[in-house]
C-alpha cells in the first residue's frame, strides 16, 4: 500500500494513492478463518509439546532445549493471532491502538526469526552429532544449548526492533479507517527511509530465509553423506533415526511454507520503493500477503504434528498425557533408548550401521 503522510498527530493522518487495495469480501471470511484454526490448533499442540518436553523429557538433551524453546517462540506469535484475526474481520480496521499494533507486529517478527535460527542451530547440532560424534563432545553441551537459545531470542529482540519504532496506527483519510500500517519513509529524509526500506526487506530475505536455509541443507546433505556411507559398508537398507527424519520435514515443511511469504516481501519491498507503482499489480501483493502468511504460519501450529508423528517415546509420553495419566513418566527409563529428541550415533559410525534400523539414543 502506498502511503501519504499529510500531519503528525498520535494517530497518524494518510493518503493512499491506490485505495480499497486487498480489501475484498471473500477475504473478511477466509482469513480470520484460518488465523482462527492456526490459533487453536497452535496453542494446544505447542502447549502440550512444552509440557512434554519440560516436565516428561526433563530437558537433557541438546536437541530438547532447541525444540523447547521453537515452542516458546510460536506461542508467543500465537497469542496475538485473535487480534490479527479480529483485524481481518473488520476489513483491516485496528481498533485496538499504537501499542498493540506494536506488540503484535513485533511479535510476528520475533517468531520468524526466532523460528529459522533455532531450527539452523538443530540441523548444526544434529551434523556435528552424526558426522563428528567425538569431536563436537565438548560443544555440544547443556550449557551451551542454553546460551545459544539465549543468544537466538536477543537476536529475534534485536530484528523486532525496526517494527516496534516505525509500525504504529495510522488514519486513512479518503477512506476514513484506521490501519496497523509499517511505514518506512519520514517526511524530512527520504534517503534515510530509502535505505531503511530496502535493509529491513533484504534482512528479511537474506537472514530470515536464504543464509539459514543454505546452512540447513549443507547440513543435511552431509549428514545423508555420512549416513549413506556408514550404509553401504555395511550392506544395510536400514532407516534413519527418528529424530532426524522429524527435523528434515519440518525443514523442509518451513521452507515450503516461508518460501511465498518472502517472495511478496520482496515484491512489497519494491513497492515501497516505487519500483512497482501500478494499482493492479499492488493489489495482487496485497492480496495475496495475507495467504501467504496464513501458509507461513501454519506452519507453527503443525509443528507439534511432527513432533508426535516422528518421536516414539515422545509420542508415548504426549498420549500419556492426554488420557491423564502422568504416572506411567515416573517408572519410564531416561538412560537407554530415552528420547527420540536426540541421538548420539555410535563412536565408530562410519564405520558400523546398526542393525535394529535406529542409531543409539541418548
């Protein structure tokens, strides 16, 4: 959307040179919709996964602190999805003032970056584990998982920032709404806000999605090398572990999901430029913006889906949990064959392939 700043009031007076723009009637139904079920879905799921993980698998392995905290991080986007959702409804009206505008726009950019960095620290985590199970020893320690995460959600804070100061509540005079809008440029500067347009839409790019998701598939490329070969010496057909079957569909789920969502965000980027300036074509974007971030961000709500699907005992301990029944967790062994959240491969794994098809758990 194209905006016109016309006076700086609290809440801010616009004019916007292609009106009425991804405003249509299908959408007031759709959208709020599907934020709806992503919100139900989402918070039950990931609720329960930090249960899980927090009161059944007791956070011992590395593995568990990362998918711990990807959980955090989507519950914390998730409970702002009723305002969005509400938003909608209301034909993109934001009735609810500066500061959750704020909040919740802050909040759906914490999750995005918080969401790909923890999970370009699981497939790190799990290459140094398969492919350099001695070496990464030291490394690959509780305390470090700790700090790592800690440092992950200062990050997130950091990115957040630009949204917190410039998205605010803004006044649409010709048509007389009001809007949670991001503007970019000040009046008194247009080459600052220039700049600021294209670092925030590249940052998203680039940080948000491609670099992590080039060390994401290094990653596994490497790990399927080594696995492949520790195979083949040993003739055997065998699956992989749980774990990383369960990391590689959410990567993989993640990148189909983000992949359209950044696409238009480059395409906003150059409308905000004025690169793009026809009506039409804005308001295809605009359109399209809210389904692309409905297909981004159900992907939140299914990751406990994945969870449950590819970890036996943790989908033991989630069942136990829904039928009540948190007793049977008490006389559960953590030390053999524990959590198919983290695995450590035998010392010799190149060199050995094991036969019952799941490499040894810690």
């Amino acid at each position: 959307m194209l905006l016109n700043m016309s006076t700086e009031e609290t809440v801010k007076r616009i004019h916007v040179d292609c009106p009425s723009l991804g405003r249509h009637n299908y959408m007031l139904i759709v959208v709020p919709t599907v934020y709806t079920i992503i919100f139900i879905i989402g918070i039950f799921g990931n609720s329960l996964v930090v249960i899980v993980i927090y009161f059944f698998m007791k956070l011992k392995t590395v593995a568990s602190v990362f998918l711990f905290n990807l959980a955090l991080a989507d519950l914390c986007f998730l409970v702002t999805l009723p305002l969005w959702a509400a938003n909608a409804a209301m034909q993109y009206r934001w009735p609810f003032g500066s500061g959750l505008c704020k909040l919740a726009s802050a909040a759906a950019t914490f999750n995005l970056y918080a969401s790909v960095f923890l999970l370009t620290c699981l497939s790190i985590d799990r290459y140094l584990a398969i492919v350099h199970p001695m070496k990464s020893r030291l490394q690959r320690t509780m305390l470090v998982a700790r700090v790592t995460c800690i440092i992950i959600w200062l990050m997130a804070a950091l990115a957040s920032l630009p949204v917190i100061i410039h998205r605010t509540v803004y006044l649409i005079e010709n048509e007389n709404i009001t809007v949670c809008a991001f503007r970019y440029q000040t009046p008194s500067n247009t080459t600052n806000g220039t700049t600021l347009k294209v670092g925030l839409g590249l940052s998203k790019n680039m940080l948000g999605f491609l670099i992590p998701f080039v060390i994401i598939l290094t990653s596994y490329i490497l790990i399927w090398k080594a696995l492949k070969k520790a195979y083949q010496i040993q003739k055997n057909k065998t699956r992989n572990d749980d774990i990383f079957k369960m990391i590689v569909a959410i990567v993989l789920f993640f990148f189909f999901s983000w992949v359209p969502h950044q696409i238009f965000t480059f395409l906003d980027v150059l409308i905000q430029l004025s690169v793009i300036t026809d009506c039409n074509i804005i308001d295809i974007v605009d359109t399209a913006m809210p389904f692309t971030i409905c297909l981004a961000y159900f992907n939140n709500c299914l990751n406990p889906l994945f969870y449950g699907f590819f970890g036996k005992n943790f989908r033991k301990y989630f069942l136990q949990l829904l039928k009540y029944s948190p007793h049977n967790v008490r006389h559960a062994s953590f030390t053999t064959k524990m959590s198919s959240l983290s695995y450590r491969p035998s010392e010799n794994l190149i060199l050995t392939a094991p036969k019952n098809g799941f490499l040894d758990t810690e």
